[in-house]
C-alpha cells in the first residue's frame, strides 16, 4: 500500500466530522450512511485480523505520531483530530485514540441448514453483542435479529461484541418470513415449561431463538419450534440474563456435537 492520505480536522463543523459524531452516537446511522465506526485498538484489530478492509482510519492529535509506527498503512486515507473533536464524537466514557470507518459489510442469504442464533426482540444492546460473542465461541457462525432488536452494527452492540461481529454471518431487522428457508431444528428457551438442558439430547445443527428480555419469545415463534428448552435453577432465581441464558445453551450445544 502507497502512502496514506493524512488529513487534520480541528473543526467541529467540518462535514466529516459532523457525519462520523452521527455514525458514532446515532445506533441506526450506519444503516443510513452504509459503514460502521469501529472504535478502539481491540476493534480495529480485530476486524484487520479478520480480513475487514478499512475505509478511513481516525485517530487523535496527540495519538497520531505514536500511531504512525503500527496503524499508518491500515487505509488509504487517514484522519487526524484534535483531541478534543475526537472525545466529543466518542461514544465512550473514556475515549479512544483511534477507529476505523468500515463499509457496513453486505447482508448475506440465509443459510438454512447453518448452526443459527436468532434473536427475537433482545433489545439491550450489551445483551446483544455479548451472544454474538458466545455464538462465535461455540461455532454458530448465522446469527438473525428479528425487527425490534438491538441493530447489530450499531456502536454498542460493536462494542459488547468484541469483534465477534466479524466472524459472523449477520442477518438485521429480519422479519418472520426471512427465517422460513430454516431447516435445522428449532429450539426456543422458556422460563418454566419443556425439557431440562441438562436432561436433553440437542441435535446439531440446529437454531436456538432467544426472547425478549421481559416478555420471552413470541407466541409464534414458539408454535414454530421443535422443542421448548428450560434450564434448572436450583438456587430459585425466577430466570436468567438473556444473555447468561444464550452462553449456557449455545456450550451445552457445542459440547454435545
């Protein structure tokens, strides 16, 4: 790669800077601008590691000559911010020095007979981007978010995700009819009714549909499934994190194939 092109903003009504405060606040803006903000070395990292082609890398004022020993050939073009533009785009309590401005990656076909996460309704985005780590962990590579979940590539989910997003198939804001190409078999978690994990012979592959954080999985949904699946809970709590709950089935599938 030839030389960067380095650019240095100070102003806050600099239309860039004005477009990646949007990308970086607003969770649905990437799906209006078509590209993520990927913020901090871990992400960014991650998604040069997991073969992510950068669009611009940003970094800070006081970063920028430290950054030129590892970062400089990460993309094409680079910006450089003052500190103080940089902290106020930040969607963190304590910024970062750097990010990538990534194209939104394209949506992909739904792949009927993959090991599958589906996500009715999660809305929290840590909830979120914390099963998509535990569905990278245990080998679920197809992960689909029904409407009225937390968006994917939105900066929060990005965040809790670690980078997992970027070993991952992502299918947002589906709808009902997009998982009917599905054949693996269906397994929805339920607070107090079907079959013990522990006490059940899980196929594979097959898709595990995670609920809503307070009303569980729709109706519908459940009258789809193969089978309803409860995890004991001898101590008495009346339910798990959603997001606790995905990490004990998604291993307990992993450690049965």
């Amino acid at each position: 790669m030839t030389s960067p092109l380095v650019t240095a903003i100070h102003s806050r009504d600099n239309a860039f800077v004005k477009d990646l405060r949007r990308l970086a606040q607003d969770s649905t803006q990437y799906r209006k601008q078509g590209r993520v903000w990927v913020e901090g070395d871990h992400l960014c990292r991650a998604a040069l590691t997991r073969g992510q082609r950068v669009s611009i890398a940003v970094f800070s004022e006081s970063f920028w000559p430290l950054a030129q020993v590892e970062w400089a050939l990460a993309a094409s073009k680079t910006i450089v911010l003052s500190d103080a533009l940089f902290a106020d785009i930040s969607g963190l309590e304590s910024p970062a020095r750097m990010g990538f401005i990534i194209e939104l990656p394209a949506a992909t076909a739904l792949q009927p007979d993959a090991a599958t996460v589906v996500l009715d309704r999660v809305q929290d985005a840590g909830n979120v981007g914390s099963i998509l780590r535990s569905a990278s962990a245990f080998g679920f590579r197809q992960v689909l978010a029904l409407k009225g979940s937390a968006a994917l590539w939105s900066p929060k989910v990005l965040r809790a995700g670690m980078g997992a997003h970027f070993a991952l198939d992502l299918i947002d804001a589906a709808s009902l009819e997009d998982l009917q190409p599905l054949r693996v078999p269906m397994l929805v978690t339920h607070v107090h009714e079907g079959d013990f994990l522990h006490r059940t012979e899980l196929p594979w592959p097959c898709a595990w549909v995670l609920g809503h954080e307070g009303q569980g999985v729709s109706a519908e949904l459940e009258g789809r499934a193969t089978r309803r699946i409860r995890i004991a809970q001898p101590g008495g709590e009346e339910s798990l994190n959603v997001a606790a709950a995905a990490a004990i089935c998604l291993h307990a599938s992993a450690s049965a194939r």
